[in-house]
C-alpha cells in the first residue's frame, strides 16, 4: 500500500525502505495466516466462530489503545533530515 511505503520511507530512510517494508509485508501475511488457522480451529473445537472473533476484537482494542502510547512529540530521526 503507497502510504505504508512512504511512511517506512520517511522513518527508516530510502536506502533501508525496500527491506523494512519486506519485513511489514511479511509480519502481516503471517498475521493473516494465523487469524485463518484461530478461526479454522475455533470452529473446529467449539462449532462456532465467536471466540476467534472476540479474540480478535480484544487485540483490536489493544491495538487501538497501544497507538494512544505512541510519543508523537518525538523529533524526526536522522533519516528524514
């Protein structure tokens, strides 16, 4: 996605983007793979789809409240400058 590749750019440099971005690509592909196989087994152990997808609700809200912690007051690396 172009904003994800700008922002790995702007915060790791252009010459590091390629391979960090690889790195996010890769992360979430695995993320998604075991978001498949937890609703594949919840379905399998408990005939329904509900406890995978509280489960997913409940890192949803950890996301979003992870992302309050972010210092956005940080200034810029040496990268961006």
């Amino acid at each position: 996605m172009p904003p994800t590749v700008k922002l790995t750019a702007q915060r790791f440099g252009p010459e590091k983007a390629n391979i960090v971005f690889g790195w996010i690509f890769a992360g979430h592909q695995l993320g998604a793979a075991s978001a498949a196989l937890a609703g594949g087994l919840s379905r399998t152990a408990w005939q329904s789809y509900m406890p995978a997808f509280i489960a997913a609700g409940v890192l949803c809200l950890i996301g979003a409240a992870l992302v309050l912690l972010i210092n956005r007051g940080r200034t810029p690396s040496l990268a961006t400058a």
